[in-house]
C-alpha cells in the first residue's frame, strides 16, 4: 500500500469538519517512510479515520495533528489534539471492549 495515500485519504474529509470548527489541522508524513509497504490498507484507513475523527470531534478549540514518522525501524502514526481527554480512571480500561468514557461532550 501507499501510506501516504492511505493517510491523506482517511484525514482530509475531517480537515474540512476540523477547518469548520475553527480548528488548526496539522498533517506530517515524513519523507523518509518508505514509498509502499506491506499491509492491510482497508484497515490502517479505518483505524486512523477513527481516531482522527474522535480527535476533532473532541476538540473545540486549538489543533489535530496527524504525524506519520519512523522510530526504531517501525512506522508510528501520532494522532493528536487538545480536546477533553480520556479520564485517568477509564485509561486503564483502554484496551478492553470498548466503552465509552464520556456520553456528552462539554
């Protein structure tokens, strides 16, 4: 697959949504990522339009990032934002069955 095509086709439908809500939208894909590799492109889509989206639908004011880089001859891909946050008790919780932390937004 691609990586740069697959990431900057799951992000930019939330770059407008993000744009729309005031929101600085940051995208990084480093230059040194090799030009394809081997993966599940369908999946890797859906995980970071996932997160992405959560992020900017989180946030209410300030930015997302998305940063795609190496570190230790892997590929790391950083979603981030300064919206409300996962409370320190439902952290630990993170990697069980999926509940959701909060039901309303602030």
């Amino acid at each position: 697959m691609d990586l740069r095509d697959v990431v900057g086709s799951s992000v930019e439908p939330l770059r407008f949504q993000a744009q729309e809500k005031g929101l600085a939208f940051n995208q990084l894909v480093e230059n040194d990522l090799p030009a394809w590799i081997k993966g599940d492109s369908a999946r890797l889509l859906q995980v970071v339009l996932n997160l992405v989206g959560n992020a900017v639908k989180s946030t209410n004011s300030g930015e997302v990032s998305v940063i795609v880089d190496t570190a230790l001859e892997r590929i790391c891909t950083k979603i981030s934002d300064i919206g409300i946050g996962i409370p320190t008790k439902a952290q630990a919780s993170l990697f069980e069955p999926y509940v959701q932390a909060s039901k309303t937004l602030p």
